[in-house]
C-alpha cells in the first residue's frame, strides 16, 4: 500500500474498528485506541513532508489502480505542492481532536472518536484525488460522519444545524457532478483530472463549468451570501466538530478552486475574476461587521473564518505567485489558529456551560496558564507579525497591491475589523475584575488541556516566524499554476 493510501486508510480502519467494538469496551479502552489510531495515522503522513520533493510542480507520491474499468474510473491519488500540507495537517487535527475530547464526552465514546477517525481519512482524500469521481465520492463521503457528529453530540437546536450544513453542501454539489460528468463526456471518456486541464473548451462551456464548480465550492468555503450555514453548525457543534470544520473542511472548498475552476475553466475564471474579488471584499467587510455585534463567542469566531476565507479567495483570483501563495498559507495557518480559538472555547464552556460574552470577565485572574494561550491565539487571529495569522494575510495584502492599489487598500482597512471583534471579546472574557462566582471558581487548565494549547501554540509561533518550508513546497506548484491559467483554452 501506497504512502497516500496508508494516510487516507489507516485513519478509516481504526475508525471502523472503534464503532465494532465500541459496545463491548469501556471507555478508557476506546479513548486509548482512538488516540493510537489517530497518533498512528499522523506518523504516516510524516514521510509525506520529507519525502517531498522542493522545486516541482510534478505529482508526487502517485498511486493508480482501475477501479472500475467498465467507466475508465481508477483510483487515482497523488499531491503536489498546492495539496501536500492538507495531508499532514489534517491527520495532526485529527490528533488534536481526538486527546482535547478525553474527558468531555462521556456518551457513546466510540462512536465519536471513530467518526473522527473516518472522518480525517475521507478528508486527505480529497486532498490526494487525481481522479474526478474519486474526488467527488471523497468530497461527499466527508457530509456523513460530520452530520452524525453535529447531529448526535450538538446542542439543542443540533438536529436543525446538521439538516441545514447537509442540505447546502449537497444542493451545491449537484452541479458539481453534473459539470464532472460533461467532462467525462468531452474528454472521450475519461474522469483523470489532469488530462481535463489540457481540454480544449470554448467560452461557453467553461462559463457553465465554471458557475457549477463555483456552487459547490462557494457553499463550502463558503463564501457570501452561501454562508449562513456555517454560524449554524459551528454553534451546535461538539468543540471537536467545530475545530475539524473549521480548520480542515472548510479548506476542501478553497481547494476545489485550485484543482478545478482554475485550471480546467482558465478563461472564464479570468473572465470573472472580478465577480469572486468582490464576493471575498463584501466577506472580509461585511462578515467583520457582522461578528461585530455577536455575543456568543462561538458564533463570533465562526464569523471570523468567514472571513479569513474570505481572503484566501481573493488571492486566488488575482493571479499572482503572493495572492495564490498567500491564500495556501493563510488555510494552513488558519486551520492552527481557527483550532486553537475554537478549543480556548470549548476549555471555557466545559466549566462554565455557557458561550455568552457576558457570562465571562476577568478569566486571567483565575486561570493565568490558559489566559495566555487564548490571547496568544486572539493575536494570531488579529493577524500579529510573528504569529501564523500574519504570514497569509501579508502575502495576500501585498499581492493585492501588484493587482489593485485600491483593492489592497480596502483589503488591508478591512483588517481593523478582524483586530476589533476578536480584541472585543479578548477584554470583555479575560482581562478586568472577576465577573462572577462562576468565573471566581473556575479552576486552571490541566495537563491535557495544556498539552494540546502549547502544541497549537508551537505551531502558530513557528509558521509565523519561519514559514520558509510552508512557501518552499508550493512555489513551483503556484507558479505551474499561474502559466496555465494564463493561457486560453478557447478552440
């Protein structure tokens, strides 16, 4: 078995394995396995970093077996420099995820560590897939496990949160396998993704193709106005549930842009360029807007990601080597530092049991260690130079300068906003008098809770103050990328 394969099964079995013997365990037992599931399954992404071959844009790590030969379908995986970081990162999420749930969820163990499990695997999927119906069978399967999670360990309204994230990403991927199924058809019979990007089409075709990657990709980046979901699903959402979609799946959208819509559509995307720049500004400053006035911080958060997401996609469609670049770096850095807000959250409601601003203030007094981290955090999300919150941003920002003065300007105002809601809060929930009796008898992190913050935390330090091996993988993957898409596939 392939490297890839390795990443993308490992995970998956343990996680079947958890919900077969799940019942007859205790639950320390399926804590124990799902956390060697998940550390396993991390390792085995490892050799996918160094292993890595710096300064190619070629596929590495090929894998390609006929899977179903009567529709010229094979199971068809590999990564270059636009995918490879989404592997590992994914798989250490997963990690993450798995130790930050050990003490908090008590009902039905095993079934949400293996949802987890299957979960990370089905997602480094998408991330490997050259073939089209591969990826879409991965892209679709990712729905389930997360749906069971929000829908069986959410809060009170968790049944109607579910239905509606279901509901969104399935309509928009619709169109999705319309526009893959047209290529298979116009290719002569073939679902190879690579062999699309060299496929003559005319205007048409590429506009239609375009708008039907777009419905899927939109919904689940997503992008306004397609994202009213999101607020929903992170509210009711297990803190594990929230830290995954934020960090990992929301990336799965941003994704399908690269590996689609810009290459296989290069002229309708330059064509239209100017429709996805101004649907990622109305993100950044409206969406700033909105979390503004949020009194739940988990709502306020989940707006933040819309619209840190918000500049990834205007640095993909400004189409040059700092905004594409810049976008790359600013989903990894913000699958850490969407993470580590999210996990501060959930440290707070565990003792509290409640999300509102207002039932916090003065945490630092009584729990120093974890004050600190969740500030650190807070600056990251702001965007402080030094943290991983920095690096994407500038990049865009600066890339934004080489496309439109004006726009980078308005990109780069829009920025207070992201300071102003997440300082807000920052005040409101950590510093000054101790609020309340709750928040007087709070009790500090334990050595759990600290060990998943301080590695979270490593990891924003070192991307913000040495994203060298971040950029070194993907600058030749982006710079492939941009001759491609500048040039006409109009036959």
């Amino acid at each position: 078995m392939g490297l890839l394969s390795l990443s993308i099964w490992l995970p998956v079995a343990f996680g079947v394995l958890l919900l077969a013997v799940g019942r007859d365990q205790n639950a320390s037992t399926v804590r124990g396995l799902a956390l060697v599931g998940a550390i396993a399954s991390f390792l085995v992404t490892l050799p996918v970093i160094t292993r890595f071959e710096i300064g190619t844009a070629k596929m590495q790590f090929v894998e390609k077996f006929s899977w179903i030969e009567r529709f010229n379908l094979h199971y068809h995986l590999g990564v270059d420099g636009l995918s490879m970081w989404f592997v590992p990162l994914t798989a250490f999420i997963t990690v993450i995820v798995v130790i930050a749930a050990w003490e908090v969820i008590q009902e039905r163990v095993a079934q949400y560590m293996g949802a987890f499990l299957i979960l990370s695997g089905l997602m480094i999927g998408v991330f490997c897939a050259l073939d089209g119906m591969l990826f879409y069978v991965f892209f679709e399967a990712t729905l389930i496990p997360m749906y069971i999670i929000i829908g069986v360990w959410g809060g009170p309204k968790r049944v109607y949160a579910a239905f509606k994230f279901f509901l969104y990403t399935l309509a928009g991927s619709l169109l999705m396998l319309v526009a893959l199924v047209y290529l298979y058809f116009k290719s002569g019979g073939s679902f190879d993704i690579q062999a699309w990007h060299k496929l003559p089409l005319d205007l048409h075709a590429q506009t239609l193709l375009f708008f039907a990657f777009f419905a899927a990709f939109a919904v689940k980046v997503p992008m306004w106005p397609v994202h009213t979901w999101l607020p929903d699903a992170h509210v009711e959402a297990p803190t594990g549930g929230s830290v995954v979609l934020a960090a990992i799946m929301l990336k799965l959208g941003a994704y399908g842009f690269l590996r689609f819509s810009m290459p296989i559509a290069p002229d309708a995307a330059r064509e239209f360029d100017w429709f996805i720049v101004t649907l990622s500004l109305v993100a950044v400053l409206y969406i700033g807007l909105v979390a503004l006035v949020q009194q739940d911080m988990k709502k306020l958060v989940a707006y933040s990601s819309i619209a840190h997401m918000g500049f990834v996609t205007l640095g993909f469609f400004m189409f040059n080597e700092l905004g594409v670049a810049g976008g790359i770096v600013q989903m990894v850095s913000h699958g850490f530092v969407s993470g580590a807000m999210f996990l501060c959250i959930g440290v707070l409601y565990d003792r509290v049991h409640s999300r509102e601003i207002a039932s916090y203030g003065g945490v630092a007094n009584t729990m120093p260690k974890f004050a600190a981290f969740a500030v650190l955090f807070a600056m990251a999300n702001c965007g402080l130079p030094g943290t991983a919150g920095f690096v994407g941003e500038w990049m865009v920002i600066l890339g934004a300068v080489e496309y439109n003065f004006f726009i980078a300007l308005l990109a780069a105002t829009t920025l207070i906003f992201g300071a102003a809601y997440t300082l807000w809060m920052v005040k409101r929930v950590y510093f000054g008098d101790v609020a309340n009796d709750d928040v007087k008898q709070l009790q500090d992190i334990n050595g759990r809770e600290f060990l998943v913050l301080a590695v979270l935390a490593l990891a924003v330090l070192w991307m913000g103050l040495y994203p060298k091996p971040f950029t070194d993988v993907m600058n030749a993957s982006v710079a492939e990328l941009l001759q491609h898409v500048a040039r006409s596939k109009l036959n």
